[in-house]
C-alpha cells in the first residue's frame, strides 16, 4: 500500500468499518484572547475561533483521497497579543501536527513550530477565505491569516506525505513556497520575506524546496517510515534507521551550516530519541550524541546526559 493507506487499512480492518472520503485535516483551533485590552465584545473571538476551524477541517486542500481514519491530526493556537488600531490583531500562532506510528497507538510529531509574526484585520462574521490564485488581495492584512494558515496546512501535508513515500511532499512544499512567492506585503507584515529574520516562514521553505538540501526530505523518510513505524517489527533495524537519519542530516550539516531545517526538525523529537537510542550499545550512542548535540544545540545537554 503507499503512503498513508496501510494505516487506514489497519485501523479500519479492526474497527470494520468502509473507508469514506474526507478532508484532510482533523483540526483543533484555540484562539486565546486573554491578553487583549479591547472594547470590542468577546464573543467575536469565539466567532473567530469557529471560522477558522471550519475553513481549515471543511475545505478541501489536495487532490488525494482520505478516509477518515488518516485524516492528519493537527492544532492551531492562535494567541493574540495586541491590537495595534481598532480590528487589526498581532498575534503568535503555534501549529502542531502528528501522524501514527505503524503497530502502536504512538503519534509522532511532524510539526511543532511557534510563528511569531502574525499579523491579521479581522471583523465579526467576515468570511474566513483563501484563493490561491489571488493570495495577496487589495487589503493584504484580511487576508494575511489565511495565506499564513494555507502555508501551513501544505507544510504539514507534505511533511506527513515525506514520512510514508520518498519526496511524496514536493507537490505540497511548492504550493506552500507559491504562498511565499506570493504573500500579502505591507508595513506591519513580516515573516514572508529573507530579510524578515533566519527563521520564518521564508527560509522554512526555502529549506525544503532547495535542491541542496535533498537529504532532509530522505531523512524524513528514514526517521518514519523505516525506523519508527518498524519499531513493532524490528527494534534494532528500525533504531538502526533513525540513527541513519540523524546521520544524514549531520553530513548536510557539514556542508551546510546553521540553516533553520536541522532545529525545525527536531522540535517536538528529544524525548523520543532519547527513549530510543538508550537501548542502543555504548559506541553507537557515542557516535550519535556528537551529531545531536550539533544538530539539536537546544537539547545538546539533554542528549549528553541521558545517552552517555
């Protein structure tokens, strides 16, 4: 079976049920409002929250069926932190995004990424829309949250498609670096561009899209489709696997210095490989703290510590 089918298969195959088509996303929205001084009645952020949640779990984003069972399980917090004039919101967004793990009730994180530059015009019962055709609109603030929302929904599904086929989310990661191409520009709007910072949405995808850096997406491959989702099978090979991935990603390294992906890729992954990788024998763990620690500097001492 390719891709995510085989999980479908599994998980229907017991609870014996047809695999119906769906949407892609089985989407959580949290908007949290608590640290807004504003007039403006409450109950338009729940209002908010519902749009959201309806325009990212009802709207159709690729051309793959889904049963219901693989429908990608994901969040959006969305934390509103100001109101720079009357509707328009600054906020930071954290996406989250997992998918099962083969022979197991474990789900593993494929996105976990706090975006700091959200920038949004928002008014009560406004329609919550996205044309990829026509992404930045003649007010580039209603509809930058929507663009950013878009953005990660094609990361998130190519990530997802990375981890069961070999390149599978190339398609995704050119419609998410079209987006960028593409994005609504305006004085208080950031996060797009190069020169927006080292690590936004810009170089995310200028990462995943750059022919140098084919190996994170073989990586990705390794990581779960022939390490963790073999785990059940075959603890050793599949151990043997992740530590092939965090391989290749370290020999980029070399060639390719202090670009975002290598951070981006461990977020939400320490505890895991450290889980896995105690069990493997002192000279491996040796090896593989060293590439860690230059990989993941945010959990270098974790790694040192648990694994020595």
């Amino acid at each position: 079976m390719d891709k995510r089918k085989y999980v479908c298969f599994s998980i229907l195959m017991l609870a014996g049920t047809a695999c119906l088509h769906a949407q892609e996303l089985n989407a959580k929205v949290t908007v949290i409002f608590s640290q807004v001084a504003t007039t403006t009645d409450r109950r338009v952020f729940q209002t908010l929250q519902t749009g959201l949640s309806n325009f990212l779990n009802k709207r159709k984003w690729t051309t793959e069926e889904y049963a219901p069972a693989e429908r990608i399980n994901c969040s959006f917090l969305l934390n509103l932190q100001s109101v720079p004039e009357t509707g328009v919101y600054k906020a930071t967004l954290t996406v989250q995004a997992a998918r099962p793990v083969y022979n197991s009730s474990y789900r593993a994180a494929i996105v976990n990424f706090l975006d700091p530059d959200v920038v949004f015009r928002y008014q009560e019962f406004q329609p919550i829309e996205f044309n990829e055709n026509r992404i930045s609109g003649p007010e580039p603030l209603a509809g930058n949250l929507t663009a950013i929302l878009a953005y990660y929904v094609n990361l998130i599904v190519g990530l997802d498609m990375d981890s069961f086929a070999p390149r599978g989310g190339d398609p995704y990661f050119q419609k998410a670096n079209a987006i960028v191409n593409a994005a609504p520009d305006g004085r208080s709007i950031s996060g797009w561009k190069p020169f927006d910072g080292q690590r936004n949405r810009y170089w995310l995808m200028e990462n995943l899209t750059n022919n140098r850096y084919t190996l994170v997406h073989d990586a990705t491959y390794i990581y779960y489709r022939l390490g963790l989702d073999q785990l059940y099978e075959n603890e050793a090979e599949a151990r043997k696997q992740i530590m092939n991935a965090i391989s290749s990603l370290y020999t980029m390294s070399t060639e390719n210095p202090n670009i975002m992906i290598y951070a981006f890729f461990f977020l939400g992954k320490s505890e895991e490989i450290i889980r896995i990788l105690k069990k493997a024998n002192p000279g491996e763990r040796s090896r593989v703290i060293e590439m860690l620690q230059k990989l993941d500097i945010t959990n270098a001492s974790r790694y040192k510590d648990e694994l020595k």
